[in-house]
C-alpha cells in the first residue's frame, strides 16, 4: 500500500471516528471549577474553552417578560416570574456575576463557538411557554445563532411549539415518558432522557439510532455510568464533569 493511500485511510479513519464519539455537554456549563458558578457567564466561557460540543443553560421569565437564565424559580429569595428584570438583575450567583438574561447570555457567546443547549423550564401556562418560545425565537434570529441553538424542554407543549415554529432548531425532549417511535413522530431529533431511563429501556438507544435519532443521556457524573453509556453507544452525555468524560472517551478510542 503506498503512502498517499494509507495517509488517506488513516484520515478517514479519524474523521469516521469524531463523529461516531459521543459527544460532551456541560451541565449548567463548566461551573465546577473556580471562578464559576452554574448557568453563570463564566460558565460558558469555560466550557468554551474545553472545546466541549455544547453548554447546556436553563431559560425562566421575569414577571416583566424578560427571559432569564437561571435554574431554580426562585434565587435569593426571589421568585423569578413574580420579579422584575431590574430587580433580578442586581442578584448575584455563587461566583458574585449576577444574574444573566438570556441577551447577556447570548452576548458572551458571540466570540465563541461551543453550541448552545437552550433549556426552557416548565412555565405557569402553555400560552407563556408560547410566548417565551416566540422571544427565544426573536433573540436566535436577531444574534443570527440558528446554527448553534439546540432546545430542550420537559414540557410537551413547548417541545411541540418550537419543533413547529422552528424545525429547523434541534429540539429533544427531557421527561422520558416517550419511546422514540413517539418522539419520532412528534418531530424531535431525538431522546434526551435521564440516564435510569436507559437502563430500565436498553433497546431504545438502539431503536433510536435506527429512526434516524440522536440520543443524549442526563446528568452522568460517575465514571461506571459514564463508560456503560460510551459503550451503548449514545450521542451525548451531558454532565457536571467535562474533565472526567473527556479523559474516559480519550481513553476509549485511543
């Protein structure tokens, strides 16, 4: 076999590698390291700089319809749908940043490239979902990011609402209550389930794979779990330890 023929297979080789390894997302960002802290704008950047897939974020609104990235409903003792951006804005997380708005988030992300995992938590009605979903839409458009934009969601309704307004937008699901013949036919790019899921249904990461669908397993912090879900084969992990993941995939495909 001559030179230019076995340089040509071996970039083959590795080429048909990256994209058949599974894939890391940071949970809330790379916020387990100094400096930062979950769903903050450090968090982001330094996901960014792990050269990581993408940097999973939790998405609420302001009493005043501003979209705001937070976890929980409440921070500081204020509730975020009951709370003003004004007031929301002068909090501050863990790493003393305060709080972002998804603009603010969006904004930090510019000089970056690592994909953005957009999850909108469960609001008090579908129509405010709705209307979340239509600013999300809004602000994806105007920063020109509906190439890096994937949506998650555990509700139904606002995973229907954006696969039909954008579906064009890589849009899972996050309840598991829904094999993948279901999601399929909904329109979803795929599973985004709890890593117990898989282990109570094995065969769906298979059956998923088969309808064309991608598979993302959440929150795997364990280096057992971690491995087993490599070896499944899934397409994603998303995890609180970017670090460990990517020490356990560089050590599975050396």
């Amino acid at each position: 076999m001559n030179l230019k023929k076995t340089m040509l297979l071996t970039i083959s080789f590795y080429a048909t590698l990256a994209l058949s390894q599974t894939k890391i997302i940071a949970h809330r960002g790379f916020w387990d390291t100094p400096g930062s802290a979950q769903n903050s704008i450090t968090a982001l950047i330094k996901a960014d700089s792990l050269e990581l897939y993408g940097s999973e974020f939790d998405v609420r609104m302001s009493k005043d319809s501003v979209l705001i990235v937070n976890h929980d409903p409440r921070i500081r003792g204020y509730t975020i749908a009951k709370t003003s951006a004004k007031v929301l804005s002068t909090l501050q997380l863990k790493n003393r940043e305060t709080v972002p708005t998804l603009t603010d988030y969006f904004d930090a992300a510019r000089p970056l490239s690592i994909r953005l995992i957009l999850e909108l938590k469960k609001l008090k009605s579908p129509e405010i979902e709705s209307y979340a979903i239509e600013r999300i839409l809004d602000l994806i458009k105007e920063y020109q990011y509906e190439e890096r934009i994937e949506f998650i969601s555990f509700s139904l309704h606002a995973v229907k609402e954006m696969i039909k307004k954008a579906p064009y937008i890589p849009t899972y699901y996050l309840e598991g209550d829904l094999s993948p013949q279901e999601l399929q036919e909904i329109g979803c790019t795929g599973l985004d389930y709890h890593y117990k899921i898989y282990l109570k249904n094995p065969q769906w990461i298979k059956e998923s794979h088969k309808l064309g669908l991608k598979v993302n397993a959440w929150t795997v912090n364990k280096e057992k779990k971690m491995n087993r879900l490599i070896d499944e084969g899934v397409d994603f992990i998303t995890t609180d330890k970017p670090l460990l993941l990517r020490d356990l995939l560089e050590k599975a495909f050396e």
